[in-house]
C-alpha cells in the first residue's frame, strides 16, 4: 500500500530576538521579547495559535 504522506505547512523556525514582537491576531495582545532564546523552532502562543511576529 501507497502511504500517503501529506506535508504540513511548516513555517520557518522561528527564533526569538530580543526586542522582536509578537502579536494575538485573535485578541491583540503584544508580547516584547526580553531575552532571545535557543529553541529551534520556538513558538509564542496565544488563543491556541502561534503568534505572529510584527514586523514595522
Ligand atoms: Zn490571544
Ligand atoms: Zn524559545
């Protein structure tokens, strides 16, 4: 049998830099990193979902 591999869309790794920002499209809190972190990938959640950095 054929197995079907559907591939997810991953997004890039995400790592956090200090003073990048991250908002809740969902309830529009905005958190500032303080301290980069080491996770590879690394993800901020809020309202179940990931949240999306701000870019200017
Ligand atoms: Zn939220
Ligand atoms: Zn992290």
């Amino acid at each position: 049998m054929a197995k079907k591999t559907k591939a997810k869309a991953t997004k890039k790794n995400i790592k956090h830099k200090k003073g990048s920002k991250y908002i809740c499209d969902a309830c529009g809190v905005v958190v500032t990193v303080d301290e980069p972190c080491a996770c590879d990938p690394c993800g901020i959640s809020c309202c179940g979902e990931t949240m999306r950095e701000v870019c200017c």
